[in-house]
C-alpha cells in the first residue's frame, strides 16, 4: 500500500495553498504599479496556527496568509492663500501663458473651503 504523503500547505483539499496563491496577485500588481518605491520589499506571511485538544490527539489547523505592499509614492503640490483668503494651487507657469510646446496654462484650481 502506497502512503500519500503531503506538505501541510497541501492540506484542507488544498486550500491553505489557495490563500497563499490569492495574495499573489496583489503583490504583482503592487511592484507593477508605477506609483510605488522599487526598493520597499513586499512580503507574503503565512501563519498556521495549531489548537490540540485534551486528548493531544485531534488538532485544528487554521491557516492566514497576509500580504504587506509597498505604500504608493506621495504626490505633492503646493498651495497659495490669497491677499483675499482664497486658496489656489499654484501652477507652473502663469495662467494664459504658452509653454515651448505650444500648450496654454491653465487657471489654477481653487479650492473649496467649507466654512
């Protein structure tokens, strides 16, 4: 008789396997992102915890499987309070004002302050 013999990641019809694979993606897509530091290390836990009961002979497994990503790059912009208290953000170059490549600047935004 032949023993089958499996990993314990193997176990629950194959489905602590399954978790591990489910964060896959997330990590792919995470070093994919453009948006995200290349050097910040991703990282997949497993966590198997074991509960015996008072015979030592019946064990529950339960398995977790986290992903930690990278966080996204901050974006920065900067903002001017007006003589009037209006804030605005600034552009790079005057509003109305043609770049090199023939593109016109726009009004800045203001923002919308909620008193």
């Amino acid at each position: 008789m032949e023993v089958n013999t499996k990993s314990i990641l193997q176990m629950a019809g194959g489905a602590i396997m399954e978790r591990v694979d489910y964060e896959m993606p997330l990590i792919v897509a995470n070093i994919s992102d453009p948006n995200t530091p290349t050097k910040t290390k991703r990282k997949l836990t497993v966590t198997l915890e074991f509960s015996v009961d008072e015979s030592r002979q019946n064990v529950q497994v339960k398995a977790h499987s986290k992903s930690t990503l990278a966080p996204t790059e901050p974006v920065t912009t900067f903002l001017y309070i007006t003589g009037d208290g209006e804030v605005v953000e600034m552009a790079p170059q005057i509003p109305g004002q043609f770049s090199i490549d023939g593109a016109e600047q726009e009004a800045p935004a203001l923002l919308r302050l909620i008193k």
